[in-house]
C-alpha cells in the first residue's frame, strides 16, 4: 500500500504535532549539549538576536557570534530544525546537522507538509517575568525568623514566562537546588 496515503488517514493537526514533537526532542537534547558544553556563557558561532522581538522568528535578527563579550546570554538562539533555518556556525551547529542525518531526517521546501516544516527560533534562556514567591505556613508552624534554616513545607510562586516556554521547566530548574540541598542534608543525618 501507499504509506504516504495511510499517514494522510490521520488529522492534519495530529501529523503536524509529530512534526512539532521531533523539533521540540531535537531543540532539547541540543540545548542540553549546548550547555553542558560551554555552561551559560556566549561563544563565536553561536546564534543571537541582535534586536528582533517575536519567538515565532518573522521578525528575529538572526546574527552569527563574532565577539562573545558583546552578547548577553539571554540573546542566544537555537533554532527548532527546519528547511528555512540557520544553524550555528560552532560545533553545535554540526550537532544539529549530526543528529539529523542519524535519525535519517532532511527537511527541504519541497517535501509533502508530513514530512517537512519551515522551523523557526527559541531562546536557549528565558528568564521569568514579575517573580514573586511567598511562604505558605502550614497551620500549627510559626513564622520563619531570617537566622533559622528556610526548610518549609510550602511556598507559592507567581510568575510570567513567554509564550512557548514551560512552567514546569522552571520549576524543575527550581527545584534541583532544592532538593539536592534536602537529599544532602538527609545523607548526612
């Protein structure tokens, strides 16, 4: 049979988020490399937007790394693999072009729309917007003094992030810390 046409029996809409999930896959363990490779910190070659504002990349000014000094780390770009993207031009761009031609995948303008998608930019790193967080005492406990150790049971966070960008990332991010200093605290006991 027709594979193209027994692909074609399932929602366009469930086709395109196959598509979206491979990106957003590729897009993380990139990210992830990224970072473990050179931590929080520009380098040559890397992708920046030197004064664009939309996530989406119409309006993005994708610009190659000379000088890693006069970049801020929340500028730094990674694109979600597609047929219309930059790459960056350091060893995470052959990374990219790597795990691509492994997983067998080649995205061009003139594949079928199931097998094929323009891409477009995310931010490496997102800061939050309006932070703000609160103790939340249980009932029975009394109010922290700054002097004691901060362990509470509770704490509400309020926060903005962009469009695109997942709360529960951060709060894993958040959370690390956290539990790292409470599984420590446990060894020791």
């Amino acid at each position: 049979g027709d594979s193209l046409e027994a692909i074609r029996c399932v929602p366009y809409n469930v086709r395109m988020f196959w598509i979206h999930a491979y990106q957003s896959y590729v897009w993380n363990r990139i990210a992830t490399e990224r970072i473990r490779r050179w931590g929080l910190h520009p380098v040559k070659g890397d992708l920046y937007d030197s004064g664009g504002d939309d996530e989406d990349g119409t309006t993005m000014d994708v610009q190659v790394i000379d000088d890693p000094g006069s970049v801020d780390i929340s500028q730094i770009l990674l694109p979600l693999p597609g047929y219309n993207m930059q790459y960056p031009s350091n060893e995470i761009g052959e990374l990219y072009r790597e795990m691509l031609r492994d997983d067998g995948i080649e995205l061009t303008k003139n594949d079928t729309a199931e097998s094929t998608c323009k891409g477009s930019y995310r931010k490496l790193v997102q800061r939050a917007n309006q932070l703000k967080w609160d103790i939340v005492p249980e009932e029975g406990e009394y109010q922290l003094d700054a002097s004691e150790d901060q362990m509470v049971s509770a704490a509400r966070l309020t926060f903005e992030l962009e469009s695109g960008c997942y709360a529960t990332m951060m709060l894993r991010e958040l959370m690390v810390t956290t539990m790292s200093r409470g599984t420590v605290r446990q060894s020791s006991n």
